[in-house]
C-alpha cells in the first residue's frame, strides 16, 4: 500500500464544512463572519508522549483529544485539523483502529481532517487544530492565561493524577487492583477534551490552560502572564484523584498502598490530565457551577489568586505545605 492509497483508504473524506479539503496543496478553511481562528498544534512521540502497547483506536483518540484540549481552554469551538504522521511502515491493522479512534473522537465534535502529510519513519503523530472564537464589540471573547485578577477562585474540572497513577504502574514503581489500573489507564490513553466546558466558560472565566505537564506547572504560566500569585488546597486536589476513593475506603485492607507524598505528588504535579484549570470572580460561582450543569463537567474550587506573587500551599487546616513538586519539562 503506497503513501496516497494510504490517504485515500484511512484519511480522506468528503469535506461539511472546510471550502476545500484533501486533496490539493493547501486547505482551505472559512471561519464564520464575527469569529477569529484559534490554532494550536501538538505532538506525539513514541516512547515520549505514549507507549508501543496502547490500542491504536486509544492513540488516535488521544491525538486529537490533547489538541482539542488546547481549543477548550481558549474557549474555541473546533472547527478542523491536519494530520502529520510518521509511521515505520503502512500496517493496515494498525491504521484501521487509529484512525477510527482519532475520526470518531473529530466527529463528535463536528471537527474535520482536512489535510496533512504522511512518511516513514519512527512513530510521529503531529496534529494542527483550527478552532473559531466570537469577537463581540472588538473584543475576542477567547480565554486566555494572562486575565487571572487578585481575589479570584481557582478551579479545575474532572479528576487529576489518575494518569500519573497509571504511568508509574506501567513502570512497575506502585502495584494496584485490576479495575483501579483499568480506570487510570482510561484517563491516560484515552482523556476527555472538556470544550463544552470551554464553550460555556467564555465570558466568565478571567484565565485558562489545560493540564498537560502538571497542575502547578500549568498554573504557573497563568501566574506569570496575569502577574499574580495563588494559594492552593492540596488536601481537596489528592481527593481528586478517582483511584484515592478506592483506597480511602478500603481502611487498610490492601497490602500495598501508594504513599500520602506519591498521591500528593501525582494531584499536583502528575500531568496528562487535560482537565481545565481556571480563574472566576467568586460573584460568578453560581454561573460556574451553572456552566459545569450545562457542559456535564464536574468542577471543583481548589483555592484563590492572590495579589502577592508566588505559589503557596496549604493543607486542609490551612497549615503550609513545602513546595517540592516538578512538573514535566521536556528538556529539563
């Protein structure tokens, strides 16, 4: 199976709503009267970003999943993507299952490939994502990190750490029951881009990012780019943590447990959530939970942004907690 005959049988379909799709040079892409393009574009290396033994219809999934991820903490709705793939060899059992994960995920938010290019080479998966914004008044109505204002509350949609959690047991560094491994691998391989959240946060939330490297690592770009400083409650973010309910409950029953400092660490600093974390005035924490309803995401406050510079941590009593935690640097 050559290069186009690949395009052709995995790729190609007909275009809803791009002018022009595969099939040209270029794409061509008309966002709505009123609207600016938001782009992002994001990466996936083998042995890097995943491993060689996740279903292919999960990694297609995930491919698309972290772009979309981006367009919802801009608050963007997805309009279309391309597809640059670098795989060893032409391996139709394998394309078959990815590519059905990564085209089910786009249907289901409306967001079609429109072009791209394929190669040989070491397992590469490079997706550019297009995605529109309102700009009402001449204003764009797109969430950005630099608008988080003193007084603040902070908040972060979904679970975090579960991914973590899987990746040290693939690892071998933590051992955990079955359906406990099962549900984490879930949030690792196959997370949940939250765009209706997104969507239904424009023109409430004063800053987003989503989660990839880490909660506090991703809030220190808001921190930085706002100028501010925040106070986080590490007591509620290890509560979410999905698998932490199961041994809480289980009140010293299983022989192996992860560390209270392992949980803290992976809530805090674990990465790959792609959950949203943002800023709203406390005036507006009925139209947050209101927007959590609507977009059927749960949310949970987790601190406040403060006028004084720098990240503070504290305990469910309030008591400092020491700041030892690094979130994920490529080239740190």
């Amino acid at each position: 199976m050559g290069e186009f005959d690949l395009i052709e049988r995995y790729f190609k379909r007909p275009t809803a709503r791009a002018a022009l799709g595969i099939g040209d040079d270029c794409a061509l892409l008309q966002p709505s009267p009123g609207t600016q393009l938001a782009i992002s574009c994001d990466m996936l290396v083998e042995g890097r970003h995943f491993l060689s033994t996740i279903d292919p219809f999960r990694l297609g999934h995930k491919a698309l999943a972290v772009n979309l991820s981006d367009l919802a903490a801009c608050g963007a709705k997805p309009l279309a993507f391309t597809l640059a793939l670098a795989l060893p060899r032409a391996d139709e059992a394998w394309l078959a299952p990815f590519s059905q994960g990564l085209l089910a995920l786009a249907d289901a938010h409306n967001c079609e490939l429109i072009g791209g290019d394929t190669t040989q080479g070491p397992l590469n998966i490079c997706i550019t994502v297009f995605g529109e914004v309102p700009v009402v008044g001449g204003r764009s109505q797109a969430l950005l990190r630099s608008g988080a204002q003193a007084g603040d509350d902070l908040y972060v949609s979904g679970t975090v750490g579960d991914a973590r959690l899987a990746l040290e047991v693939f690892r071998g560094t933590v051992s955990v029951p079955a359906p406990v491994f099962d549900s984490a691998r879930l949030r690792l391989e196959q997370p949940t881009p939250r765009v209706a959240l997104g969507l239904a946060l424009r023109g409430l939330a004063t800053s987003a990012i989503d989660i990839s490297d880490g909660l506090l690592g991703d809030l220190g770009h808001i921190l930085k780019q706002s100028g501010v400083g925040a106070t986080v409650d590490t007591e509620t973010t290890t509560n979410l943590i999905a698998a932490y309910a199961y041994y809480t409950g289980a009140r010293g029953q299983l022989d192996l447990k992860p560390s209270p400092e392992q949980w803290l660490g992976w809530s805090l600093a674990g990465g790959d959530d792609y959950e949203l974390l943002f800023t709203a005035p406390p005036a507006a924490r009925d139209l947050v939970a209101a927007a959590a309803l609507a977009s059927q995401t749960p949310v949970t406050h987790i601190g406040h942004i403060s006028r004084e510079r720098g990240l503070r941590l504290v305990d469910g009593d309030g008591q400092s907690v020491a700041n030892t935690f690094t979130s994920f640097d490529h080239f740190a």
